[in-house]
C-alpha cells in the first residue's frame, strides 16, 4: 500500500509475526511500551546508526502514531533500503489491536 508521498505502509493486522520491528520514538515512549522484539532506535540516531538496520528483509518502522516513522522511512528509502514499510497509526494502533506490549519502566505497558 503506499499513500500521502509514496510511503508504503502496513497496518497492524498485516504485520507478520516475525517482522524486524524497528521503534524510532523517544526514549521515555519505548520504555513506556513497546512491542516485545522491536528494535529501539529514535529517529534523530538513524542516519549515524543507519548501518545497523537489515537490508536483507522487511523493516517495519513504527512511532506513537505513524507521523515519524513515515519520516523516516521516507529517508531510509531514499537511502537505498528500499524494504522498510510505515505502520500506519503506530502504537497507538498496535495496542488498540491487543497487540503484545512490554514495558521497561516497571509499569504496566502503555503508549506513552
């Protein structure tokens, strides 16, 4: 699916169980909750960090609500990896959708 600006996107219902889940929120947002075998890497580390995301399968990159992370899928296709998806509305989707979660801080977990 692509949309706005050609940036594809996936929603929670068709991300694969086994999907390389990339978070590129803040740091108190991804101890609040986070998918349980996400990847953390906030958005403003991406381009020096840029050599730690796989090229050789489909990233999904998510944020709290998809506005980031289309972002930075717009850049890191730019930069060639041209298999990184939006999830579209983010965490706030995923928890909406009973997704799995796990928190970092002690609490329960939550979007933040």
């Amino acid at each position: 699916m692509f949309r706005g600006s050609a940036v594809p996107t996936v929603t929670v219902d068709d991300v694969a169980a086994d999907a390389y889940i990339l978070d590129v929120r803040e740091d108190d947002e991804w101890a609040a909750g986070h998918a349980p075998d996400a990847t953390h890497l906030p958005m403003m580390q991406i381009p020096a960090r840029i050599d730690e995301i796989p090229t050789d399968r489909d990233v999904v990159v998510v944020c709290r609500v998809g506005g980031r992370s289309a972002q930075v899928v717009a850049y890191l296709q730019q930069q060639g990896l041209d298999r990184t998806i939006n999830l579209d509305g983010g965490m706030s989707d995923w928890a909406a959708a009973g997704r799995p979660m796990v928190s970092e801080d002690g609490g329960a977990p939550r979007v933040a």
